[in-house]
C-alpha cells in the first residue's frame, strides 16, 4: 500500500492549522491595535474639548 | 520584563524556530530510518506526538493559571489561561486529524471509538466550550472566576487522556519510551521534534498572552471612555 498521499496530507494539514492560527494571531493584533489607536484619538480630543471649555 | 527585552526575548524565540522547524522536518522525514512494519507512515508519528506532548503543556499552564487565578483575583493569569487554552486546543487539533490520517492505512479505519481518541476528543470539546463560554459573560472578573473554575475541571480529563494507554486495552499504539518501542536510531528525530513543538507553545502563548493584554487595555480605555461621557 503506497502510504505517501497519508504522509504529505498529515503534514500538509499541520501546516495548514499552524498557518491559520498565526494568521488569526496577527489579523487580531492588528485589528485591536487600530481599536486602541482609534479609542486613544477619543478620549484624547474628548480631553482637549474639555480643556478648552 | 520590559517591553524592549519581551520583544527580544520574542525575536530570539522566532530565530531559534525558523532553523528548528526544518531541522525537525528534515530528521523526521529524512533523519529518522524507514520502520519496517509501517514504512514511510510511521513518520507522521514525530509530528503527532509532539503536538500532543505541547497540547498537554498548554493545558497543564491553563490548570495552573487557573489555581493562581482563583488564589490571587489577578487579571494576567485569567489572560494567560486563555491563552493557553486556545493553544491547547490548536495543538489537539493537530492531533485529531494527524491521527486519524495515520489510522486510515494502518487500521483502515479513520476513527475508532477507543479510550484515548473518545478521550482526546472529550478534551478538545471540553477546552473548546471553555473558550466558548468566556464569549457569554460579560463581567469580566465573573467570566475569568467562571473560566478558572471550568479549567481546573476540565483538566481532570487531561491525565485520563496520558494514562488511557497504560489502564485500558487499546487500538493506539501504547508508550513507546517506556516500552521500548522505539528504537534508539529513531529517538534524536523525536526528541528534536517535541523540543521544536515545545519551543513553538512558548512563541505562541506569549503572542497570544500579548493579544489579550492588549484587549484587557482596550477594556479599560473603554470604560474610561465611557465614564468621561
């Protein structure tokens, strides 16, 4: 029984899950980091208008 | 830790992983001899158990962190709990479905109803609820409690899933450090693997922890955000 196509599916399907994941990781981590950015800018003009009042 | 010397320590991990990913590739594709009873199959075993062994880490850290949790009432170890949660769990995925492609040619069936694979397959439902769960509480210190608790239970599954091999008659091929069952030319393909496996949990967990830190500050700025309202 050739055994090959098992082989090369069982590591191709590791580096498919590792790849999604990390995928995942860094589409995450950019989007908070743009959540941060975006909440950051409020609260900072919020602070500004206050200032001037 | 600083910032700087976290970043660092990130970069040397991913530095050590680049050339450790192919030297496991290479010494379990290549390295490793042929096994006579299932030939060139017999590889997929590398990968497997070490995914398993850093699968079973990443829970034994969620354990942990939920006792410290639970002890100390500090945000980091639910964060870090979390993480190695969905690390575990990313792990037993791997495991799941290598082992079933190997069990394909090897016992012509994809799944079997034995102990350790319903087992594995219990484990993975159980941290997979736990992530689950987490999404349906919205206090945050109620939803870390609730996970801690529900992480310290789940684990109970964990050595049952080690020890299945040893207590019940099984299909899976039973521990073939301590039996003997693999032969010393085959052992430097395997250590080197569960090594990089183990190195790689490290990487992701700290990237992960990085994530929900980053998202518990995003918490806060929007509760400053909105009691400044």
């Amino acid at each position: 029984m050739n055994t090959m196509p098992y082989l090369f599916s069982a590591y191709l399907a590791i580096w498919i899950i590792l790849a999604i994941y990390l995928y995942s990781l860094w589409s995450r981590e950019k989007t908070l980091r743009e959540e941060v950015e975006r909440l950051k800018e409020r609260l900072e003009s919020r602070q500004a208008s206050a200032d001037h009042r | 830790m600083s910032r700087k010397i976290r970043s660092r320590f990130d970069t040397v991990l991913a530095i050590i992983l680049i050339p450790g990913m192919a030297l496991a590739l290479y010494m379990a594709l290549i390295q490793a001899p042929r096994e006579s009873t299932m030939g060139d199959l017999q590889r997929i075993f590398y990968f497997h158990v070490a995914a398993a062994i850093a699968g079973m880490t990443a829970f034994a850290i969620n354990f942990i962190c939920s006792i410290a949790y639970i002890a100390r009432r500090n945000r980091r170890w639910d964060s870090l709990a979390l993480s190695a949660a969905e690390l575990g769990v990313v792990y037993l995925m791997i495991v799941l479905i290598t082992g079933p492609i190997w069990a394909k040619p090897a016992w012509f069936v994809w799944w079997t109803w034995s102990p350790r694979l319903t087992l594995s397959l219990v484990l993975c439902l159980l941290y997979i609820s736990y992530l689950l769960i987490r999404n349906y509480i919205e206090d945050p210190e109620k939803r870390a409690l609730v996970s801690a608790a529900f992480g310290i239970i789940a684990f109970a599954d964990t050595p049952l899933v080690w020890f299945s091999i040893r207590w019940w008659r099984d299909h899976h091929p039973g521990p073939m450090l301590e039996t003997g069952g693999l032969a010393p030319s085959m052992r430097p393909a395997f250590y080197v693997c569960v090594a990089v496996f183990q190195v790689l949990m490290v990487f992701l967990l700290r990237r992960r922890y990085c994530l929900e830190t980053m998202r518990g500050d995003m918490e806060l700025l929007e509760r400053q955000s909105d009691a400044s309202r």
